[in-house]
C-alpha cells in the first residue's frame, strides 16, 4: 500500500477517522510497567530469599524468568501477531500480565513465583510486540512521530527508575508489593483498551510449524542470553554459548525466520536495527560502569549514586516529547540522527571520569546524554514501524524490540569484559569508552543514505522515511 500525502490511511488500508490519543497514552503506560519490570525485582532478591526460605541464587530466577522469556519469544510473538486482531491481542496481553503479577506476589513457595515470572515474561513479550503497533495505528501518519515518542521515552524511564521505586515499595510494605505495583495499571489500560478500541478480529492460534520455529528460537536466545547474564560473574560460562547454536540454526534454515530475514531486507530497517541495537548497548553499559564506579570506586552513597544517575531519564523525559514534535515537523531520520550524536557527545565526554569528579560534573554529562536518547527515541521507532510493509507490522514490531532488549543485554556483559581485560586501573574508562562506540556506531546507520533497491516502489510522503534509507 501507498499512502498519499494527506496520510488518510494507516497501513493496512484502515482509514483512519479520528486521533486516538488515550490509547497511545495505554501504550506508554505499559511500555513503562513492562521496562519497570525488568529491573524492579531486582532490589527484593535479598528479601524473597530470606521470605521463600531459598538461596540467593535461587531468588535470582525470580527476575531471570521474567527477562528471559521476553527477549526469547520477541521473534516467534511478531510472527504470530501479523493478521491478528489488535484488540484482542492487546486486551489479553494485559490481563495475563496483570493476573501473573498477582499470582507472583501471592506465591507461597520459589517454584510458584518462578512459574508465575516465567508466565509474565511470555505476556510481556507480547506486550512488547504491541506497543509500537498500537501507537502508530492510533493516530495519522503525519502524528506518528509524537505518538511514538511516548512508549519510546516510557520505556527506558520505567528500566531506569525500577530500582529507585522498588527500594521504596520494598522498605515500606515488603517484596510482595514490587509486583503487587504494576497491577492498577494493568486494570486500567485493560478498561481503557476494551472500551476505545474498534473490533478487529480475534486471536488464533498458531499452527504447530510455528510453535516448533518459536521453540527453536526461543531456545537459542534464552541459552544466548544466559551466557551473557552468567558470564559477567564468570567468562567460563561463554562456553554454554556453543548450545544456542543448534535450534538457531535450525529455526534459520525453517520457514519461522522468513518473516524476519524479509523485513530486515526492507530498505532503510537493517541499518535503523543496528543503530537501536548500538544505542542500547551504548546506555546500557554507560549506565552499569557510571553506577558501580561511583559507589565502589567513589564510595558515593546508594542515594547519591541514584541522584546523580537520575539525571539521564529526567533528560530523556525533557527530550522525548520535542523529538516527535520535531520528527511530524523536520521528517525522522534527521531527528533521530541528531539524538543520537547528542547521545555520543554525552558519553565521550564522559570517557574521562577520574575519583575526583563531583557529582555535578558527572550528571550534566548524563543529561545531555539523556537529552539526545530522547530526541531519538521516538523518531527511530516511527523510521522503523514506517516502513515496514503493511502485512509485517507485528514482525517489524518484534525485529526492533529484540534489537533493543539485546543491546541492553550486550552493554553490561561487554562492559564487564573489557573492564577485565584493561585492568582495575583503566576499566572504567574501557568501559565508558565502548558505551560511547556504541552510541557513535548509530549516528551514521541513522544519518547517511543507503543504497536504495532498484525494484522498490517510490513512496509519495514522509511518513515512513526509512524507506528512502
């Protein structure tokens, strides 16, 4: 499909009659419950231990449940998702979401809470998935650009300010209460959804060549990304590595990965991936040496640490907004790449940082950091989500989501290994040097024109500029 420029019609051929601004606020809100959960938990480990009677190792798998199916069912989720009716998929999604969290904070026992996480992880995958697609098709085309500014800032804003909220909640009513947090929310844009958005079909069911291709796929990531978690305490794990290898490549050689190797052939969407994946990598590892080398290095305190780290999400929150504004305004693509060199610029600055920076010097460093993540966030999503072919929405939905969650997953495992291999003495500045790569790796897979493919079709507007990459 075409859109013309009035941008009368979404992708899909849906018309689209009115703005639906409340449902683009329900995709922010879960997109910030669902980041919010992937660090939440994490500060009432100690606390579910000595609550479940279990070790320390054994409590980990309360927030490793949940982190591992959302990145490893990402792929087979879109697959299922193109075609599928978006109200019901939103509307069951959330419910599952919320009543898994209700289920988590009543468990009795570790094996009930790591059910129940697991279970949560395989709602938010979808969660995940839908996001993206149901801020694009709430508004017109020529709004996109602010619409996918709010999940987009949200989200990142909900794994930032996880720990800092979860302290409380865990100081003031106990561990249960870290999942107990996300339900009003979920009862909420459950209500909302139902009652706003139109009737366009129902779920069904995949057949079984996609559940066989989703347990390939989920396999290989969920083995790949262990390794990167467990090796950041000790490299031997890499060897577990090789295990992801076999249901990988047989999920590459199956007709699952078509989907995903067609839409990554879509001019414009490989380049937009590697710069969401480097960004991601970039703030993650940013964020993991900035925080440890304060307080081991620094001996700041817990509260100033959090302070002083507070200042990148509060730029990106400032930030977020202006870039949709400025991409429905100037066109994405050079938003999105002025974000992102803001964000290099933050963090080469940061390179240098010594014991005897104050806490001042580092956090300017992180606001512009922050500043340029938010200008880019939603212009990225809206290059990504316009140009991806009208019967591959879910898929392009679920392609850039994996991109971003594994850059996350990268950053710190990475950061961890070159701070190794350069040394107690210069790791911090190896670490904060490949975070600045990364973040400087993006700025040209956004800015600088492709190569465009000789049988694509001309498209006659703005809205999905990607396409011209």
């Amino acid at each position: 499909m075409t859109l013309d420029d009035s941008g009368s019609e979404q992708p899909g051929g849906k018309p689209v009659s009115e703005d639906r601004w409340l449902l683009v606020a329900v995709a922010g809100v879960l997109a910030f419950v669902a980041m919010l959960d992937m660090n939440i938990v994490n500060v009432a480990l100690a606390d579910i231990a000595d609550g479940l009677h279990v070790s320390a190792a054994t409590a980990q798998w309360a927030a490793l449940a949940y982190q591992l199916p959302v990145v490893a069912l990402l792929l087979p989720v879109g697959r299922w998702l193109d075609g599928a009716g978006l109200r019901s998929a939103v509307s069951a999604a959330i419910a599952g979401f919320g009543l898994c969290s209700a289920l988590a904070a009543c468990a009795p026992w570790a094996a009930w809470l790591i059910a129940a996480r697991f279970a949560q992880g395989a709602f938010g995958a979808v969660l995940f998935v839908l996001m993206p697609v149901l801020a694009m098709r709430s508004v017109r085309p020529e709004l996109r650009g602010r619409a996918m500014s709010v999940p987009a800032t949200l989200g990142p804003l909900g794994a930032v300010t996880g720990p800092a909220v979860g302290g409380l909640l865990l100081d003031h009513f106990g561990w249960p209460s870290v999942f107990l947090v996300k339900i009003p929310f979920c009862a909420l844009a459950l209500v909302v959804a139902w009652r706003t958005m139109p009737r366009d079909g129902r779920l069904r069911w995949p057949d079984r060549r996609s559940l066989v291709d989703a347990l390939l796929v989920a396999t290989g990531v969920a083995v790949l990304l262990l390794t990167l978690t467990l090796a950041s305490d000790d490299p031997g794990w890499l060897v577990l590595v090789v295990a992801a290898v076999p249901p990988l490549w047989w999920w590459l050689r199956g007709p699952g990965c078509r989907p995903v190797i067609g839409v990554l052939r879509v001019p414009g969407l490989s380049r937009a991936h590697g710069a969401v994946l480097a960004l991601a990598a970039g703030f993650a590892a940013m964020h993991y040496v900035v925080a440890l080398h304060l307080q081991r290095d620094d001996g700041v305190s817990a509260t100033t640490t959090g302070l002083t780290v507070l200042a990148f999400p509060l730029g990106m929150g400032l930030a977020g907004p202006l870039g949709g504004r400025l991409a429905d305004r100037c066109g994405a693509r050079p938003v999105a790449a002025i974000g992102a060199l803001l964000t290099a610029a933050g963090l080469l600055l940061l390179v240098p940082l010594g014991s005897g920076w104050s806490s001042w010097e580092v956090a300017w460093r992180l606001a512009l950091a922050g500043i340029g993540m938010g200008l880019n966030g939603g212009p990225t999503q809206a290059l990504v989500m316009g140009a991806a072919p009208p019967d591959r929405i879910a898929t392009v939905g679920s392609t850039v989501q994996f991109a971003r969650s594994l850059g996350f997953t990268l950053g710190p495992a990475l950061a961890t290994a070159v701070w190794g291999l350069a040394g107690p003495g210069d790791g911090v500045h190896a670490g904060l040097a490949l975070a600045a790569t990364g973040a400087c790796l993006a700025v040209p897979l956004l800015a600088l024109p492709g190569r465009r493919r000789a049988d694509a079709p001309e498209k006659t507007t703005d809205a999905a500029p990607a396409a011209h990459t």
